[in-house]
C-alpha cells in the first residue's frame, strides 16, 4: 500500500502474510468418505499423533479417494492404511514431508487394501520409524525424495514390479524386501533391484523371494548389520556392492530358487 506524508512525499510498503501451520493433536481416524471430507474441510498441515485412514472392519464403508487431504505437511505418528481404503494410490498425501512411519497390514495379517498398486509420497524426505508394507497388490514402489528412514524398511509384496528409492542413503535398522505370496512362495516380477545412494543400513540388509530377480545393486553401501540374500533365484546374475567396507553380522548368499 501507499502512504503519503503531510508534504507530498509518498512511500510504498509490502507486507507478506505468512499462514501459521494449523494442527491437530492427538490419533486423527478417518474411517469414512464423509469423514475424510470433514477433516480436508479444517486444512489441517500437522497431525501431532498417528493419521489411520479406513476400517478394518468386515462391512466397513469403502473410501476410494483421499486427494482433499492435500493440506498435509507432516504426521509426527505413523500413516496407517485400513483395508477399507479401495484407493489405487496415496494422492492426497503427496505434500507430507515428514512422517513418523507408514504401515500397511502387518506380519500376522496382511492388508486386504485390494485396489492399492502404487506406493508413493512424492514430497517425503524423512522418516523417525518404520515403513512396513504387507500386501499382495502393491505393484509399484517410489519414493523420490525419501532420504533418511530412521527405523526399519519392510516390503512384503508378491505383486512388486518396480521399488525406486533414488535419494535414500540411509536406514537406521533392517531393511527387508520380500515377495512371498499367500501360499507362502516366491512371487513378483521385479527383475532389477537398485538403491543406488544408498550408504548404511544399521541392521541387516535382506533381499529374498523375488521370483523373476536378475540383479541387485548397491553402488555406494559402505556398511550394513548383515547381508541376508538366502532364497534368491537361480537366474540370479549379479549381486553388486563394488564399496562395501564393513559387515556386522553374517552375510548368507544361497541362489536355491527355480523361477515359477
């Protein structure tokens, strides 16, 4: 705006509004359509707590799109996805630059999420826990600015074709990519494996299961807990760590796989 003195001399000044975060403390569960569009309505930044999307439930309502939750910047908990979640990908999550940890089903029950095929949060630069993916449909994997995991890294995906982390350097606990499916066997199309910034694992890095794998690299792993590559395929080609320095635990490398 203009001010203009008692003697004629105008001046113009500026001022910048700078919006304060808006946050949200305490679990925010959002098990419903209508719920999901009453919280996008508050254009919450921060959840200070976990943020569960859907229901577990057997006759839990489908919520097949999340993108008004676009506001978010940062969860301090962990993003957990519900079966009921019939969306094909996380959009809507795309402006969250830090998170505690994201969980789709777990070791004991696998998420029914049956639309889910692309995993990714384009803005995510870090993460203070774990990422633990268990789930038959997830086909595609991108984490394009994902550079520090402070916990533990677990896939379990029979369907996995594709798992591109391209900045992450470092994992502060295990790493473990697998591709057993419900009958408890070797699945996944996923031919080719890099992590190619990667430079510590702080437990062991494990890679097995991976039915059609023909390559693994790790251009710039410098130590690990432990290498773990026990059922691997046959056909398996290379296994490449050219600056490997350090291994903690054991290294077991057993290619005893025929591909289905």
């Amino acid at each position: 705006f203009r001010v203009t003195s008692y003697n004629g001399d105008a001046r113009e000044y500026a001022y910048k509004v700078v919006k304060s975060e808006i946050e949200s403390d305490g679990d925010v569960e959002l098990k419903t359509t209508e719920e999901v569009a009453s919280f996008a309505a508050t254009k919450t930044t921060v959840v200070k707590g976990n943020l569960i999307i859907g229901s577990d439930a057997e006759e839990a309502e489908k919520i097949t799109d999340i993108s008004a939750l676009a506001s978010l910047k940062e969860v301090t908990g962990n993003i957990v996805i519900r079966n009921s979640y019939n969306g094909a990908d996380l959009t809507g999550l795309d402006n969250i630059v830090s998170a505690g940890g994201l969980q789709l089903g777990s070791v004991d029950v696998a998420s029914k999420a049956t639309e889910l095929h692309m995993i990714s949060m384009k803005a995510l630069e870090t993460l203070s826990g774990d990422i633990s993916v268990y789930n038959d449909q997830v086909t595609y994997v991108l984490f394009e600015k994902l550079a520090t995991i402070e916990g533990s890294v677990m896939f379990n995906a029979s369907s996995l074709q594709s798992f591109e982390f391209p900045v992450l350097t470092t994992v502060g606990q295990d790493l473990n990519i697998q591709g057993l499916n419900e009958e408890n066997k070797a699945a996944g199309t996923i031919a080719s494996l890099e992590l190619s910034e990667l430079t510590s694992v702080g437990g062991g890095l494990s890679v097995n299961n991976l039915a059609k794998l023909t390559s693994m690299s790790f251009l710039k792993l410098k130590e690990t807990g432990g290498l773990d590559f026990h059922t691997v395929p046959v056909m398996l080609e290379t296994i490449n760590l050219p600056e490997i320095e350090t291994v903690n635990g054991r290294i077991i490398m057993e290619a005893n796989m025929e591909a289905p």
